[in-house]
C-alpha cells in the first residue's frame, strides 16, 4: 500500500505542487494541498513544505487562500475563463485562481509536518521550524480574514459564501439554503466536463445543482470579489460549523508553534482570541436532540437540522467534555460508523440512518477517507486513542484495493468518482507511518525503489498494481 501511494504521489506531482487528481482534477485545490503535504512529509519534509509554499504563492491580498490554483492549461470547468478574478482588486499578481476558499486545514498539515521534521531531527527539524517562522504571518492573515471578513458579526461561525467553500459541494446540509438561489436568465452557458471522468453521473451533482453554483459563482464576479457587496446581493450566506471548527483548531495551533518558536506575542494572541470566539460558536450550534452541530442560514436565521459528517465538528475544537465524550459515542455507534450495513466502519458523509442518506452520490452518503482520517486526528488530540486507533484500522483496510479513490460506496465498498486521488493517497501514507515505530523509514525505502512513473492513466508496474481482497465488489 506505501509504495502503490508513493507511486500515485509522484505520478501526481508536477515538481512544486501536486495536482489534486491526474484527470479529473489537473490542479492545486487549498484543502486538498494540506492533506496532500502532511502525507508527503512521511517520505519527504522538503518537498512537503515546497507544497505548502506553492499554495501561499496563490494567496491573495487580503489573506484569502483561494481553492482552486490554475498553474496549466486545461479543459477543466470552471477554469480561469469563468472565474473572471481580474475583476477582485486583491487577486495575486502572476497566479491565476478561483475566487472563493476552502476549510482552513492547512495549519493542522503544518503541525503534522513540523512533528514528522522532528521525529527526524537535522536538516528536516530546522527547515520545518524555520518554514513555521518564515510563514506565521501568511497564515495569520489567512485566519485573520476568515475571523473578520467572513464573521463580521462575531457569530463565532465562519461564514461561506458558496457550497463549494465547505468542501463537502453538494451535502445535504445545504439542500434548503440552495433552494432560495435562483439562476437568473442571463446566467452564461456551461458545458460540464467532470461527467467525463466517472463511470456513473449519478455519483455527481445534477445540471440543476451544477447550475445553481454558476449562479453563486456570477454573482461573486458581479460583486467583484467584494465580501462586504457579496454579503448584501448574494444568494447564499450561511455559518460554517466545520469551517469553523477546523479555524479554531488550526489557530490554536499556529499559535502553539509561533509561541515555541518565538513569532510575535500580539500574533500569537490574536490567534488565541479567534480560537475561543469560532470553539464558543460551534458550542453553541449544538442540538439538544441530535448531540450534532448544525449550520446556521444567515439569511433566514435558522438552524440546518442535516445528519451531516460535519456535526461532530465539537470532536475537532473541543470545548465541552461531556459533550465531547456524547460525540465520540454517537459518531462509533449505530447510527453511524456501527452501522450494521456498512462495508467499513469509517465515517460517513451522511448517516446511513438519514432520510438524506444516497450512498452514491458524492457528499450526500459516501465515505470519503479524508475525513475519516481527520476524525481519526482530532480523536487522537483530544486523548481518545481507542476511538482514533478504530477509524485509522478501518481506513486502512478501507485502502486495501489500493485504488485510492475520492470517496467509496459505504454499503458495499466500491470505489467510487476519481481513482489515483492524491489526498487519498496521503493519509494513507500518514496512517501507514502512524501504524507502528520504524514504518516511516519502510515508507521512504518503498518510494525511493519505485520504477519510472508511467504517464497519468496507464497502468504502473506489476509492483505497484493494486490488489482486491476477496468479496469486494469494486
């Protein structure tokens, strides 16, 4: 499994950043380089810092990291062409990008990276360490904007301007904010080319949806890129429980490292403050019923009452022990990762219980192996070793066909949307050197032996083929 990752890694990397897929994502996307660098810092802390460093270099004016980094020509859409960002006075110089973000989870990939430099002391200790100094104040901005921009209430819940900004695209926790967009007349036309890439458009969004997010994304151009003119025009505004969850955890821990690593205290107190105001805000979404956070529609002002993943967004920022503790229960019990249907016992994107639940169909069912493996994290940090230990075993064997697909059908196994993910690819790296002490060094010998890299899409060696255990369907 390490070495058929290490192949699909660097089939992936395009020398200072890797693509998120070889076909059906030929870019950088922001949520998807943080995973991408904590996997790669198991066989490499350079290269891993390198990724994180390409991502910054797309960063915008006001400290926006946006979620798509355009470094090639493609036939992907929406491409540069339908973004329009020239309009955004805080676009960078020289990189083309999409306009909107992604979760903040870099910083969590940053501290894995550093921990890993550690682990391995000299050179790789002292370039992570000073990557940390080198860049505290990027990531601070990064945070800052999210903290003041996208919560100029103080709600203590980020707010996203577009479904894609949660990175869950199309989850059900979205279904009632997205019926009040209305795609007007002169919405451009499109023609999808993602349907292109996956045996089944049933695992996609609908035209309809798919129209619906062209819309938001015209009216971001319209509003030049402005939040404050978005804010009054847009269609869709909604606080974010897991966004908001992950910048509280992720500023908790910047401010750790530039603590450490002597950054500036009134940084390092900043960061605190936004870890209490957004831990304060996820606290309070909590249902009294469903022991779940829940979303908040800034435009109607009610709560979004979805079995979505994203409800135990309390076991990332902590906060509440008791209901901590009620998370970790629900989230390994029957109505989730017990699940008695389940092929695997990793999380769902939704709960197989759920009205909502389609097993299929991209957010809306499928369990997608990066957010197992950041429930697995965020146990493992909150001091439930048991729990992180039970997701990471389920993952891995969730992995074994190697097909290190974008998310997998829950009921039977399948793999399913991309294969040769590269973010899927890296957690399993980091699960693997996770798994036992010595598995790192076992990590780097494998990749270094891998043969030539085959172009994107042909088969790699016999080596490296994946393998299916018996009774998968996949």
């Amino acid at each position: 499994m390490a070495g058929r990752a290490g192949y699909v890694l660097k089939a992936n990397d395009r020398d200072t950043f890797t693509v998120a897929s070889p076909r059906l994502y030929p870019h950088m996307w922001s949520w998807d380089a943080g995973f991408v660098a904590l996997g790669i810092a198991t066989v490499s802390v350079p290269r891993a810092l390198d990724e994180l460093r390409t991502l910054l270099g797309g960063q915008w004016a006001n400290g926006m990291i946006p979620h798509i980094l355009f470094h090639t020509e493609s036939d992907y859409f929406p491409g540069p062409e339908r973004w329009r960002t020239q309009v955004a006075a805080a676009r960078p110089a020289g990189v083309l990008t999409s306009g909107i973000c992604q979760p903040p989870i870099h910083v969590i990939a940053l501290s894995r990276i550093l921990h890993d430099a550690r682990r391995k002391g000299g050179d790789d200790q002292e370039q992570a360490e000073a990557f940390v100094v080198e860049t505290f104040d990027r990531w601070l901005a990064w945070h800052r904007y999210l903290a003041t921009a996208r919560d100029p209430h103080q709600h203590g819940l980020v707010e996203i301007h577009h479904g894609w900004e949660s990175g869950m695209d199309d989850s059900p926790r979205w279904d009632a904010p997205y019926a009040n967009v209305h795609p007007g007349p002169d919405l451009p036309p499109f023609v999808r080319r993602d349907l292109a890439h996956v045996s089944d458009p049933s695992q996609r969004p609908s035209d309809t949806e798919y129209a619906r997010y062209l819309w938001l994304l015209e009216q971001k151009v319209r509003a030049r890129y402005d939040d404050v003119t978005y804010r009054a025009s847009g269609d869709f505004v909604v606080g974010d429980v897991l966004v908001s969850a992950l910048l509280a955890a992720a500023s908790d821990l910047l401010a750790d490292m530039g603590k450490e690593l002597g950054c500036p205290v009134d940084g390092v107190n900043e960061l605190r403050g936004i870890a209490r105001r957004f831990r304060s805000g996820v606290l309070r979404s909590l249902s009294p019923e469903t022991g779940l956070c829940r979303d908040l529609d800034l435009r109607t002002g009610e709560w979004l009452e979805v079995e979505s993943a994203a409800g135990f967004a309390l076991l990332i920022c902590g906060g509440d022990e008791a209901a901590i503790r009620r998370q970790r229960d629900l989230l390994l019990g029957p109505r989730w990762c017990g699940h008695s249907r389940l092929r695997w016992p990793t999380v769902p994107s939704v709960s197989p219980a759920s009205p909502d639940f389609r097993q299929r169909t991209y957010w809306r069912g499928p369990q997608w192996p990066v957010l197992n493996w950041l429930y697995a994290w965020a146990l493992n940090r909150s001091g439930e070793q048991e729990a992180a230990n039970s997701l990471r075993a389920a993952g891995l064997a969730q992995l074994v066909d190697c097909d290190f697909a974008e998310y997998y059908e829950p009921i039977t196994g399948e793999s399913l949307g991309s294969k040769d993910q590269s973010w899927t690819a890296a957690i399993a790296l980091d699960f693997l050197a996770a798994r036992r002490p010595g598995r790192r060094r076992a990590v780097r010998l494998l990749t270094r032996e891998l043969p030539a890299i085959t172009p994107a899409g042909t088969t790699p060696p016999a080596s490296v083929r994946q393998i299916r255990p018996p009774g998968r369907t996949g």
